[in-house]
C-alpha cells in the first residue's frame, strides 16, 4: 500500500516513491511519497493558516475529533498492529498492545485538557500594586512541528499528536521513514474524521532535507522529537528561539539488594532488557548486583532468557522479532566482540539469525565498554558485581544519559536514598526502569534531553501562559 502525503487536509501523491521492506522476511510492506523541501514549506505555511481556526475551535470539537480517532483506530486495530509488525518487526502480539496503548494516549490527552487550569492574583498584596483583575491562562503555541522514532511508531506519534490537536495547535509530522503506512492510515483517521479541522494536521516523509526544513522555518513555535543524540543536538543548534521538546534516548540501569525478591527481579529484568529487541530508549541495560547475591540472580536470568521465543514477529508467542536494519545488527555485534576481546564474556546469546539478534546477557564488563556507557538499543545487558548500594548508585548515575533507572529492594531507608541520589528523571522501585505508565511524565536529564512527553505535560509545553490585567 502506498503512503501519500497530506498537505493539510489534501492527499497528494507523488511519482517518486520510496519502498519499506520487511525487517522480518525482506517483502515489500509499504512505499511512500517522497517530500522535496518544497512540500515541506508548503505544510508549514497551511498549517500556519490553520491555526487560526485551531485556537478558535470549539474545546468540545476537538474532543469529539479525538474520541471519533479513537473509536475507528479500535475497530481498525487488528489491521494497525499488523501494519507495525509489517513495518517494523515488533511481535504482534506487542503491537497490538501499542494501538491499545495509543488508544489510552487519545482519551488521556482529552481528559488532561479538562484540568488545564490558569490563576489569578490578589495585586493588591504589595504596598506597590493596586486592586485589578489579574489573572493568567494558557493558550496553544500555534504550529507544532513533530518527528517521531521507529520503536513505537503510533503511540510516539499520539503522544506529540493528540495533546497538539486537544489543546489548539496545527501540526506537521514527519515520522519515521521506517513505518511510513503506520504513520499515514493514522494522520488519515483524522483527517477523514467529521469532525476534523480543515487543514490542521499535515504529514510530510523525508530525511535531513525535510527535517532541516520544517526545524530550522520560523513558522513551527515548538519541535517534538524523539530520537538520537546527535539529531537532538542538531535541531538545538538550527532551531532558534522556539520551544523544544527532545527526548532523545538512555542508558537505563538498576541496582539488586540483597533483600530484593530475587527470582522476580530476574524475570522482571529479562523483559525490561530484551522487550521490543531493546529498541526502547529506557531499555535496561546494566544491571548490578549485590555481590553475595550475583550467582544466584545470574543463573535465574540465564534460565529465564533462553525460555524467550525468538523469530518470527507474527506468532503470538514470540517475545523476540528483528532488529529494524542491518546496521543495527552489525553495531550489536561489533559491540559485543569488542568487550568480548577487552575481557567480557557472553553468557548466552551474541549472535543473529538474519536481522534477529539474540537476546544477549554479557559478564566481566568495564565501566568504558561501549555495551556499558553507550545506548546499545539491541537485546544485550550487561551485569556488575557489586560491594553495595553506594557503588551501584554511583555507577548508575555515572552515564552521561538520565532517563529511568530502579531498585529491587525491601529497605526503606535504602528505597528513600535511591529516590533522592539517582540522577534521572523517573525512579521504578521494585520494578524495571522499562515500566512506563502514559499517563506520567516521562523525559529525563542530561543527554536524555529537555522536556516532558505525556499528555497533560505535554500540553503544558505546547501552550504558552498568557498573562491578562484588568483595571
């Protein structure tokens, strides 16, 4: 199926098309439109239009357009999940997840946007001021221009949209060249919805060009990416004064204590480590291990790891599908080598089957090991022994990302202190740092990026305060 591109609310299609194939089994899966820097300032220039008629529309409108989106993607959902595992690879069963996830994203942005409140102020309180009607509110920012990963290629992509559209904004989407369809029959739900906003929402595919484009125009007031570090840094220096929003990956981690339930740590940590093939930014990637408990938890995670079903992404029971390309692969393995001959060991896994890697569990790493300090988005975790918690905590907070990190354990005073000295933006006890809920704010710090996905959050960062006086 071909993916066209909408200039506002106008499909347009285009001679020169770009071909998506199966990460899986190499079959066509999809072709889109390729944009030229033409279109994309075309999008930008509707969508500056249109957001006109975005801030002036009805609250209640807009509501009715997201609940209408949500209601077709539902019925649609088996035909969506099968588009993200065509596309991308991921495990139908965990795609299906991800439309009902979007689905919660939808009627969670509808609901943050009831609570949106302003305040007002007693300016008479300073023997300098006087009595008014002071008060601020917030208003939409006016165009948002969102890019969105592969990894969760429509929940991502709801996450930036719906809390856009709810609370008054025009968007440009450029989504992920690797899941063009998903992105489409998306943008396309609202787009034929009855109660949609002419123009509002634009979908634009392209690479550095397009990009480039729509960040570097003065037309976009805010810019949702989600992605790599070196993009991030990219749009940041080509920006200017706009608002930001970056999310841009992780290097997530956790500590076992000794009073931790063991046997549910471990099997918590097989799936905060290998879901979705790694491919998620808060992915758990080092694991440390109070050093009296480390054999115990390794053999149970060892155990766990080969139970994983690994294969073929349309199967309900397999738990691992392939990587999205083959340098994916090339850097998991390489990767692995290189600490394997610094003095790493494999305990099990480090090697592939096509574009599937196997879920990889490395011992004896060091701190500068790329498996360590760098994001390896593939199913490798390493882990380290341990003498306590404070040098777990240190080495935890040693990366220079600050996603998620967590804690197994069953001390309160130790639970306390984790909460307080781990220098990130979200803190699991108990559970793996994977664990998101939508409703939370999610972002962290450092070269995690600057500012909050999820949706109430996510409004606040695409409206601006309006401050009113009345004397």
């Amino acid at each position: 199926m071909i993916a066209n591109i909408f200039l506002g609310s106008e499909e347009i299609s285009r001679d020169v098309l770009k071909t998506r194939f199966s990460p899986y089994d190499k079959k066509i899966v999809s072709k889109y439109a390729l944009c030229s820097i033409d279109d994309t300032k075309r999008a930008l220039t509707i969508a500056k239009k249109a957001s006109n008629d975005t801030k002036s529309s009805k609250l209640s409108q807009r509501v009715a357009w997201l609940e209408d989106v949500a209601k077709n993607l539902k019925d649609k959902k088996n035909d969506m999940a099968k588009t993200i595992t065509d596309e991308v690879g991921k495990p139908i069963s965990f795609s299906k997840i991800e439309v009902d996830r979007c689905i919660e994203t939808i009627h969670l942005s509808i609901s943050a946007m009831y609570e949106l409140n302003g305040q007002t102020y007693h300016t008479d309180a300073q023997n300098s001021g006087k009595k008014t009607l002071s008060y601020w509110y917030r208003e939409p920012v006016g165009v948002v221009a969102c890019i969105t990963p592969f990894n969760f290629p429509l929940n991502l992509v709801a996450h930036k949209i719906a809390p856009a559209i709810i609370s008054g904004n025009a968007i440009v989407l450029k989504p992920t060249p690797e899941a063009p369809l998903t992105a489409y029959k998306f943008i396309k739900l609202f787009i034929q919805s009855k109660y949609a906003i002419k123009d509002a929402i634009s979908l634009v595919y392209g690479d550095v060009e397009v990009g480039e484009t729509l960040v570097s125009s003065p037309i976009p007031r805010m810019i949702s990416f989600t992605g790599s570090v070196p993009v991030g840094k990219i749009i940041a220096q080509k920006a200017g004064i706009k608002k930001l929003a970056l999310e841009l990956g992780g290097n997530a981690g956790t500590y076992i204590d000794t009073t931790a339930n063991i046997e549910l740590a471990a099997k918590r940590a097989v799936f905060g480590a290998f879901v979705n093939s790694g491919q998620v930014c808060i992915s758990l990637q080092r694991i440390y291990i109070d050093e009296t408990i480390y054999d115990k938890f390794t053999d149970i995670l060892k155990t766990e790891t080969n139970k994983l079903i690994v294969g073929n992404p349309y199967d309900e029971n397999t738990f691992i599908g392939p990587l999205i390309n083959q340098d994916s692969v090339n850097r998991a393995k390489k990767w692995c080598r290189d600490a394997a001959s610094q003095g790493a060991n494999i305990l099990t896994g480090g090697f592939n089957e096509d574009l599937n890697f196997y879920p990889t569990i490395m011992t004896n790493v060091t701190d500068d090991m790329n498996i360590v300090c760098e994001e390896v988005f593939a199913p490798i975790v390493s882990l380290i022994k341990v003498k306590n918690f404070d040098e777990a905590i240190k080495k935890i907070n040693s990366s220079q990302y600050g996603l998620q990190y967590s804690i197994f354990t069953n001390n309160l005073n130790q639970t306390k202190q984790f909460i307080q000295e781990a220098s990130c933006g979200g803190v699991i006890i108990n559970d793996i740092p994977t664990l998101r809920f939508d409703i939370q704010p999610y972002g962290g710090i450092g070269q995690s990026g600057i500012g909050k996905e999820g949706p109430k959050y996510a409004i606040e960062e695409m409206t601006d305060i309006k401050s009113v006086t009345i004397c």
